[in-house]
C-alpha cells in the first residue's frame, strides 16, 4: 500500500471542511490518510458525522481534562499514539499554545484573505469595508493567530445584496475545495520529504 500522511483533524463544531477532507481521501492516490478527528467540545455536530464516515472520533473537554497545559498533553498522548505526523484544524475554536505549535506542524483554514482580516467575523467586517472579493486562506499554524505562512487561497466575489451568512455560505464553498486541494499539495510534500 502506498504510503501517506497520517492526519488528525481538530474541529470544534459542525465539521463541514472535515467531512470534505474525510471524503477527499477516500481517493485512493489522495497522499493523506484522515485516521482520528478530535474535537474539544463533547457537542460538536462533527463528531457524528466523522464517526458516520469510519474515522475514530474523540472529544476533549478542555475543562474536563483541567486547563490548557492538560488538555495539550491529551491531545499529544492522542496523536503521539495514532502516530500523526499532521494536524489539520478546521474550525477549531481554541488557541494552541506555542510549545504545542512548535511539537506538530498544523495547518488551518480562514475564512479571508490573510493577511486581511484576521480573527472571528471576517464575513461581516468585509462587508462592512465594502470589499468586491472575499475569500479563504489555508496557512501554516504559528504562534500568532492567523499569521503563519500561507500555503493556498481562494477568491470569491461579493455580490449586491450580501449579508454575513450569504457571503459565509458562498465562501464555505470555496473553503471546501481549497482544503481538499492544499492538503494534497503539503501532503505530496511531504511524502517527497519536503
Ligand atoms: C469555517 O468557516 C472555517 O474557515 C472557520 O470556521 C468554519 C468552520 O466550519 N475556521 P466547519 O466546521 O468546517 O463547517
């Protein structure tokens, strides 16, 4: 069998970029095999649908496992012992600490485009500036929130008579796609040893 990428996705909701990467490497020559979803939130509607998909699905309750430092050390004893060597966050609501970010490369999608509009309420702070396009970001996770080095980006039109949840569907659209597609390319990466 070829060999892949043994990926963990973080979510902390509804998981739609997960399921388009879970349903991306079903491909057989996709460079990444998806083998365990964690999310830090018991409720989180992706969960199930991991699950659904044959993928092993935990949940970490931050609180639960007793604060930051806890919960990074169940999630390393997590990934260490499915042997991931990548990590995709994908609406993954909680800031990593630097030690962690430094102990497992990690990549992220961001609904703008980065380095424009950092942080939550991209959608409606685009509107607002009254910007023709919008888009994703797939970039490297570093310390600093939403800062690290950008491996791919979609562009998507805003159109007369948008609102937040328009734009946002019409982006999640693209962001599904882009996802798919980056993690490919990092992915072949590196496989290449790159
Ligand atoms: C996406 O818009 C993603 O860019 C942002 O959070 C949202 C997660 O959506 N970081 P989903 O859980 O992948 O459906």
């Amino acid at each position: 069998m070829t060999r892949r990428i043994e990926t963990a996705i973080l979510i902390s909701g509804r998981g739609s970029n997960m399921a388009a990467l879970i349903e991306a490497a079903r491909a057989p020559d996709y460079p990444a095999h998806i083998g365990l979803v964690i999310s830090d939130r018991a409720d989180a509607g992706g969960l199930a649908l991991a699950r659904e998909a044959g993928v092993e699905a935990l949940a970490i309750d931050a609180k639960a496992a007793g604060g930051r430092t806890a919960f990074e050390a169940a999630l390393d004893a997590a990934l260490l012992a499915r042997k991931i060597e990548l990590i995709c966050l994908a609406g993954f609501m909680r800031i990593l600490s630097p030690a962690f970010v430094g102990r497992w490369p990690a990549l992220n999608i961001h609904p703008s485009l980065l380095p424009a509009y950092k942080g939550l309420d991209t959608h409606a702070r685009a509107l607002a500036d009254g910007v023709s396009e919008h888009g994703c970001t797939v970039h490297w996770v570093s310390p600093e929130l939403d800062s690290g080095e950008i491996v791919a980006q979609a562009r998507v039109p805003v159109m007369t008579g948008d609102d937040p949840d328009r734009l946002a569907a019409r982006v999640l659209v693209a962001e599904h796609a882009l996802y798919r597609s980056a993690l490919a390319q990092v992915g072949r990466r590196l496989l290449a040893g790159g």
